[in-house]
C-alpha cells in the first residue's frame, strides 16, 4: 500500500495519540476524537485499511460513548493495545 508524507505522520501522530493517553497527558475523550479527525484527515484511499482502522476504532468508541472520561486504562487497554499494534504494522509495512 503506498501513502504519502502526509498520512504517515498522521498514522504516526495517533500512535503519539495512544502514547499521551497512556501518560495521562489526553482525555479519554480527546484520544478517540483525535483519532478520527487524524484519519479524515489523511483522506485515506485504501478501503480495506480504512474498513480494518475503524474495526480497531469501533470499540474504543463504544467506551467513549458508554463512559466517557471515566474509563479506567485497565477497561480499554486491550483494545487500545489492537489499535497501537495495527498502525505498528501500516508503518513497518512501508518502511
């Protein structure tokens, strides 16, 4: 899959994404808002990556909607986890 500056550090940007949530440095809420506006950003032509990205996205989001800022790392951890381990393989991919 081919993708430009541009959307590598946005793929790399929702990584920091993860990373700061982790720190305690970005709301649970920001993350995931976050994380969509940086793939819409990057206008992402590649259906079958951007299908896969919200499978990934889908649950984070559902803890969002359910519990907001109030969620604890322990509850969203494994889906965060998915989420780092797939944009993990986009980047090694084009490396």
């Amino acid at each position: 899959m081919k993708y430009n500056e541009h959307q590598l550090r946005l793929l790399c940007e929702m990584l920091e994404f993860i990373e700061a949530f982790r720190r305690g440095e970005l709301s649970y809420y920001l993350l995931v808002g976050n994380l969509e506006s940086a793939l819409d950003a990057g206008e992402f032509k590649n259906e079958e990556m951007v299908e896969l990205w919200y499978d990934y996205w889908g649950p984070l989001e559902i803890w969002n909607a359910t519990k907001g800022d109030s969620v604890i790392i322990e509850d969203v951890n494994p889906d965060l986890s998915n989420m780092e381990s797939f944009l993990k393989r986009i980047l090694s991919e084009v490396q």
